[in-house]
C-alpha cells in the first residue's frame, strides 16, 4: 500500500496530465475516519470524466496499489474513486455544481495549480 501523500500526489499528476478543471485537494485527516485525503474535480463532459477515472484506476494500480473500489462509471456524471486514504470525485460541471459537496469538505481545501502535483 502506498503512502497517503504518495497516492495524493499521483491522483494530483494523472488528473493534471488528463487536463482535469478545478481541481481541489481537502485534508480529512483528524476530520473523518472514511480516508485522509479527498480530491475533487469536474471533466469536460462524460467521455472526459469517464477517461479521468480509468486513467487514475490504472495508475494506482500500476504503482502497486492494488485494487481500488469505483461507482458511477457506467453514467461518468459523478465518478467515486476510493482508495482507502485518498478519495477521488470526478465529475461533470453540472453536477459538481448541484451536489456542490465542496461546501461540506473544503472549508480548508486548497486548489490545485496544474502541473504542480
């Protein structure tokens, strides 16, 4: 298993390689028990959502990782990536902005500048 930091970092690095918008990175740790770092971020439409997560699932796999659990695929609206420390939403714009689930998580969060993973 890779470290949390670790793991975040390469999350951070896939999305930016696959031009991932809006990037936001929140620290759970000490907040939850359910991971210790969640990223947040929209795709341009279903196919570009749909790439981001299959490009960050094959990664984390890659990097040793193992197997990590996925929902909302089939549709690519609102992808849910988790790896036990560090979970991943990708979604598209509309979406994102309904469930606006930033609100609940990321008083703290910060962005993410792309291409400084």
């Amino acid at each position: 298993m890779l470290p949390a930091a670790t793991l975040k970092d390469l999350v951070l690095a896939s999305l930016d390689e696959d031009k991932a918008e809006e990037i936001l990175c929140v620290d759970l740790a000490g907040k939850s028990s359910i991971a210790d770092i969640m990223v947040i971020a929209s795709g341009r439409s279903q196919r570009h959502v749909a790439a981001l997560a299959d490009h960050v699932l094959r990664k984390v796999k890659e990097a040793g990782h193992g197997k990590a659990r996925v929902e909302g695929l089939p549709n690519a609206d609102w992808v849910l990536i988790d790896t036990g420390d560090v979970i991943v939403h990708l979604f598209r714009p509309e979406v994102r902005s309904f469930y606006a689930i930033e609100r609940i998580w990321a008083e703290g969060g910060t962005r993410h500048a792309a291409g400084a993973a």
